[in-house]
C-alpha cells in the first residue's frame, strides 16, 4: 500500500502562517492527484485544495486566496502553504493522494496532523 508521510502542523496565531509538507512512499508509483482535506470535530471532512499531476489546482472557497498547493511531481510530495491563518483553520488535515503503482489503483490517506489556531 502507498503510504503518506505528513508533517508541519502546530499552534500558531492568528494571521500566520505554516506549511504543511506530505510525501508518497514506494518504487513505481504514480499519483494523479494529491490533496489536502480537513476535519473538525462533530464535522464532515471537507474538501480544502487539490493539484493535479499536470499542475493545474482548485481550491475550497474558504481559503482560496490564503491557502496555495503545490508538488514536486519527481519527490511525490505535496504542500500546502498556509498564510493569514483563521481560528476557524483549527482542524486536523489530512493529506490524500490517487494513482496507480504498476496495474493497481490507489487512493490513499495520512494519519492526519494537527493544525491549532489561536485567536
């Protein structure tokens, strides 16, 4: 099984910012996409941003102009740069990621990493 590997998450203020860095184990395996989501407590988790292999992003409208995605397709890693934090970016985030490794077809998920905003 592909397993994600995330780190970067803490306590910070309101107003700034952290990085939140996710990578891909395994030999031959591609990833079509990569993403981040996030959960509350008593919550769905919901849809936060997402890159495809060929670059292109989509964000949630929650942090569309706060919050930026980014891989290195060659390291099979994703970030998620976090800027202008809001006590209502508290939750835990999970890195997700689909593709394939050989003729199998993935979708995996992080264990999650926790992300604290205070006011």
């Amino acid at each position: 099984q592909v397993q994600l590997v995330e780190s970067g998450g803490g306590l910070v203020q309101a107003g700034g910012s952290l990085t939140l860095s996710c990578q891909a184990s395994g030999s031959t395996v591609y990833i079509n996409t990569m993403g981040w989501y996030r959960q509350t407590p008593g919550k769905q988790r919901e849809f936060v941003a997402r890159v495809h292999s060929g670059g292109s992003t989509i964000y949630a409208d929650s942090v569309k102009g706060r919050f930026t995605i980014s891989r290195d397709n060659a390291k099979n890693t994703v970030s998620l740069q976090m800027n202008s934090l809001k006590p209502e970016d508290t939750a835990v985030y999970y890195c997700n990621a689909d593709g394939t490794v050989l003729w199998t077809v993935f979708n995996s998920w992080g264990q999650g990493t926790q992300v604290t905003v205070s006011s």
